[in-house]
C-alpha cells in the first residue's frame, strides 16, 4: 500500500500537487549491516540552491519503508506556489533509517518545477545525482489526488483478499481439526455396534441350538435332524454348517409355545 503520506501539514491549499511514488535500486553500501530502510525528504526552492538555502517551511518527510531498496512510499503533498517568475526545483534526500545513530544519507534528486509542469499528471523516472544510484518516480499535476486514490484502492484490495484468504484458510483447518476427533468417535461407535449385532446374533444361534438339542426332531426335518444327532460343535456352528438354526428368522416350535432367534 506504500508506506504513507506526508507526516507534516502543507504550506497552504492550492492546486498544486506532488506525488513521489517510489524508487528503484537505491544505493545501499552505506548500511553494510543489513537492508536498508528509507525516507524521502523534500523541499522547495530556487535551481541551484543548497539544501540548507532552501526553506524549510517547504519541507516533507514520508514515512519509512522497511527491509528494501525499492520504497514504495505514494508520498504526495500539496505545495505552495512560488513567486511569479522565479524558477524553482523539487529537492529530494533519501536516508536510511537508523535507530541506533544518525539517519544514513543515501542520495539526492534535484528536478525542476518545470520539467514536472512540461510532464504534467504523467509518472516519470528521475534519477539520483551521482555517486548515487537508482531513480525516483515522481508525478505532479492535478491527477495526483486521483492517481493516488486509485493506487491506494487497489492495494487495499489486495489486503482484503488476502485477509479474506487466510480467514478461509482458517476456517479449513478449524473444521479439520473438529470433525477429526468426530470421525474417529463414529468409527470406535461403528465398530462396537458391529460387535454388539455379532455377538447378538451368536447367543440367539446358540439359544436356538441348545433348544433344537432337547427338541425332539420332526420328520422330514432333515437339516435340524443332522445338526441334532450329530451333536455339532461350536466350530461347525461358526462355519454356517446348520443353515436352519443360524440363516432362518422362523420360530422353532417347543413345548408350551416357541422361541423366535
């Protein structure tokens, strides 16, 4: 989104605009510790003029970019206009933010009123003044409002989708991480269910068999007639070797009434 716009008031409400967006390449040996962290400062006054004879009621000072040397500031002020017929300059000093000592000076702009006024509303590079390297892209105009309107538009809604983004990201893990104790409950439920009906349908065999032991066999009843008689064991049981007691829903008569298995 750019790291922010003029931290002090301007000199006074006029049409003039300026927008410093950001830079390319800056020079970085002066912080040999780390990335550099830049600010631009900026002031008004005759071509030509020192830093210190320009005046400082012009002065601006964006707000610093972290870890790079390609700022991305979308620095824009309001200035004041100069005197009629004087011929005035943007004076840009880029430093390097440093909390421990002195802000380290990285390099200078110098562009002419009139060269922003004859590229008037257009983005264009100026370079740094040797020994510095890199560029500035600078804008003036009327369009300044609106071009830094839709440029902040535009990264904010990148940060939305991007809040957007992890939110729902988010949401995946959380209910991952809920219905995983859920599906492994359905699953020790399911499986002792399945014990419970197996276990069921045993004692309901044995039950049936142990009733068809002291039953006197019909004639006919060929199957209930070898499992009686031949005294089947469990393991035969198990096997389906008796599909009359252990296959069939159908009651086997006793005395007195019948027991459904």
């Amino acid at each position: 989104m750019g790291c922010g716009v003029s931290s002090r008031a301007p000199v006074e409400a006029t049409p003039h605009a300026i927008l410093i967006e950001k830079a390319q390449k800056l020079s970085r040996d002066v912080d040999i510790m780390g990335p550099a962290d830049p600010f631009v400062i900026i002031r008004l006054g005759p071509v030509g003029a020192a830093w210190s004879a320009k005046a400082r009621e012009t002065e601006r000072v964006s707000d610093t970019c972290w870890n790079t040397v390609s700022p991305t500031w979308n620095f824009a002020f309001r200035f004041a206009a100069p005197p009629p017929g004087a011929d005035w300059e943007l004076h840009c000093r880029v430093f390097d933010k440093d909390d421990l000592s002195s802000d380290d000076f990285m390099g200078e702009c110098l562009v002419p009123l009139a060269a922003l006024r004859a590229h008037e509303d257009e983005r264009r590079e100026y370079p740094m003044r040797a020994p510095a390297q890199g560029s500035l892209t600078i804008m003036a105009g009327a369009r300044v409002s609106a071009a830094l309107l839709a440029e902040l538009t535009t990264a904010l809604e990148a940060e939305l989708r991007d809040e957007e983004e992890k939110a729902a990201a988010a949401e995946r893990g959380l209910g991952a991480s809920l219905l995983a104790p859920l599906g492994w409950l359905t699953s020790k439920l399911s499986g002792w269910f399945n014990e419970q009906a197996g276990g069921a349908l045993y004692y309901r065999n044995v039950a049936a068999l142990a009733v068809a032991w002291n039953q006197e066999p019909k004639p006919g009843d060929d199957a209930a007639s070898k499992c009686v008689s031949s005294r089947v064991s469990s393991r035969s049981h198990e096997r389906g070797e008796c599909p009359a007691l252990i296959a069939t829903d159908e009651a086997v008569p006793v005395s007195g009434g019948s027991v459904q298995h």
